[in-house]
C-alpha cells in the first residue's frame, strides 16, 4: 500500500481569513492524478498563467510566511502550514484552489487542514512514490540561525530556539516524522509572536488577520496573552518543526534526510533547499519501495491519533 503515491478521495474546502493580509479566501484541495505533485490554483484572477507550483524554486523569500510566485508574478502566500498538513497525511498529488492570496490561517496550526483530509481520506494511485535522498550534508547561516540537512535513512526534524521573552525561552525537540508523528505532535501547534512584533508588523500592514488566542499565540515578556494558553509547554518549537516540515514539502517529494534548525525561519530553510539542490551529489530521487516508503511522513496514519483540539 504505503509504496504508491496518493491524493485526496474529494474535495475539501475551508474559508477563512488570512493572517498577513487579513483578505478572506475560500481554498478547496482537489484531488490529482499521479506525478502531478502539489499546484496551487488562483481562481480570482484573470491571468494566462494561474497555476502556481508548491516548488523550492518558486519562493519569493520573505521572513513571515513563504510565498509562492510563478512566471506570469501570480502568487499565494502562507502556504507552510497546508503544506505540512499534506506532506503529513503523505498526500502526494493535489489541485489546491484558492480565490485570493492567502491561504487562510484558521487557527494557527495545521491540524484543520489534517482533519480535513483525514475525513475525506486518501487514495492511492498507480504509480510508485518516490522520494529525494540527502547524501551530502548541507549547511547556510544567517546571523546566529543556521538550517542544516544531513544524510540519514529516515526524515528526522530537530529544532533549537532561543527568545529573549521568559515565556518562550530555549526549546530544543527532536522527533522521527515517520508513523504520523507528524499529526500525533505537531500539527495543533499554533503560529506564535510577540507583543512587540505583532504592533510593529500591524503598523507596517501585516499580521491584519491576527487574532490572538483565536489563530494565534501571543507572548508578552514572561505571559502568554492568548486566551486559553497553550496546547503545549512547548509549543513553539513544535510550530517552528511544523514551519520547517511544511517548507522542506517544497522539495516537490518526500525528503529523507535529518533537518537541524537553530532559529531558522522560512528564508533559510528555502536558501537550504536551493542550496541542496545546487550541490552536485548532494540529493538524487530513489523509487521507494516498501521498507522505504513505511519511513515517510504519514505512512500509517490513522484518525485517532489526531489531536482533539478545539
């Protein structure tokens, strides 16, 4: 079962607002047949080219969100945490169609869009999954933050973070995203900020469809000001590993290889892509085959195991 590529049984779609732009969009994943890979699809516009690839080389870098462009300067923004959720269920092949350009930020996390699928659930197609395998260690720094990946036979993320605000503080994790631990671990874990960032980017007109508490968490020195709290002491960290699986699904297949972030946003873990990609003999594309593709992000998933979140 586990060594072909999937899509979604049926449409599913979702609405809501997006989180930078604060523009309301209804987006529907439909499903795709085999080698199509993940496309997104701006239906609001009249352009020649609409079609935009969830591809490495398609990001505009951008240090909030990551940003899909393709030749024609169509766009879709926010794509990180619907990418995770697909690249965590082990989808493979989906039409995501959106009319507008942000992806809505529901509630901050991916687990509704996990859900989503989850319900409608997968299925397979008949052509074999493959996968990139990472045989050069690859490295890129920016400041004091570096995105690493380093051959390893199964996909492995480990995050490290370092904020100044006590409620925040150091967090380090380390988890095996084979067998849904992906959707067990990380897919409720919210977006997060801080008091200060959130003023600033809403003075410069981002973040106009943040509401905290609702779709995401607000830290303010010592406390967290979001109602409710938090999913988990540390959530953080497992949204930032949520980030760093949804932005490595831009490889355009499964990546086995061990992904190291040490305050790394989505501007380095894409430099690490195209860096990964740019170095000859670091990467090549195998056929998976059973034992394979039982190590990928979602094999084995089932209902149960997703978080009950509100």
């Amino acid at each position: 079962m586990g060594t072909m590529q999937t899509t979604v049984k049926s449409p599913i779609t979702f609405v809501g607002r997006g989180l930078h732009s604060g523009k309301s969009a209804r987006l529907t994943i439909r499903p795709a047949m085999a080698e199509h890979g993940i496309w997104f699809q701006r239906t609001d516009i009249d352009a020649r080219d609409t079609m935009v690839p969830a591809r490495w080389d398609a990001v505009r870098q951008s240090p909030l969100c990551t940003t899909l462009v393709n030749d024609s300067g169509v766009e879709v923004s926010t794509v990180e945490h619907i990418m995770a959720a697909l690249a965590g269920c082990g989808v493979h092949n989906a039409l995501v169609e959106i009319d507008g350009p942000e992806v809505p930020i529901l509630d901050g996390s991916a687990v509704p869009f996990v859900r989503g699928v989850m319900q409608r659930g997968v299925r397979r197609l008949p052509a074999q999954v493959r996968a990139f395998e990472v045989l050069k260690t690859v490295s890129v720094m920016h400041g004091a933050a570096k995105a690493s990946i380093y051959p390893s036979d199964i996909m492995r993320i480990d995050f490290h973070i370092d904020f100044s605000d006590a409620a925040i503080g150091r967090q380090s994790k380390s988890l095996n995203m084979s067998n849904g631990s992906f959707v067990r671990e990380l897919s409720d874990s919210r977006t997060f900020c801080r008091m200060g960032d959130v003023e600033k980017m809403q003075a410069s007109g981002l973040a106009l469809g943040g509401s905290p508490g609702v779709n995401a968490v607000v830290f303010d020195g010592d406390r967290v000001t979001s109602p409710g709290g938090l999913r988990h002491a540390d959530e953080p960290v497992r949204h930032k590993m949520l980030d760093a699986l949804g932005d490595l699904a831009l490889a355009g297949a499964p990546l086995i290889g061990h992904y190291v972030g040490e305050r790394a946003g989505h501007a380095l873990t894409n430099q690490l892509l195209r860096k990964l990609f740019a170095t000859p003999g670091a990467v090549h594309m195998i056929k998976c085959n059973a034992s394979t593709a039982a190590r990928l992000p979602g094999y084995g998933l089932v209902w149960d195991e997703i978080p009950a979140v509100a």
